[in-house]
C-alpha cells in the first residue's frame, strides 16, 4: 500500500505537510527527529489524516495535487 499523509505542526498551527509513504509511522517519526529539512522547521507534527492507495501512481498523484493551491484548499476544507 501507498499512503499520503497531512501533518500538521504544533508550535505553529497553521502549517501543514502533505507526504507519501509505504510507512506513515516511520515517517512521521523522521519528521519529528529533523530529518525533513523543509518539515524540521516547524516540529513537533501531529498526524491529521492519512489515505491508502492500491497504485503508487494514484498516490504520487493524489500528494501533487495537495501541494497545489487548489489542493491545499481542498485539504482545509475537506480532510
């Protein structure tokens, strides 16, 4: 299975990270120990949501679309 994932930081509320992984736990335990330049930043996260996808194309897909504006909107609203 192929997972995307949103994140969201504590210390500062409004920041999300949207990802793909085979293994969302391991993931989000990179995140946490500064392994993620961009993520590293903003630690600690909390998991918000996670969707499973069959095909990994499906999930490349799916993680691109939520780093558009129309994505991250989507994500706000929906997730």
């Amino acid at each position: 299975m192929h997972y995307v994932y949103i994140l969201q930081s504590v210390s500062c509320r409004n920041r999300i990270y949207a990802g793909r992984t085979s293994d969302v736990m391991r993931r989000l335990a990179e995140h946490n120990r500064h392994e993620n330049e961009y993520s590293s930043r903003y630690k600690p996260w909390l998991l918000e949501i996670y969707l499973a996808f069959h095909s990994k194309e499906q999930a490349i897909t799916f993680e691109k679309y939520l780093k558009t504006p129309s994505g991250r909107a989507f994500a706000k609203k929906r997730l």
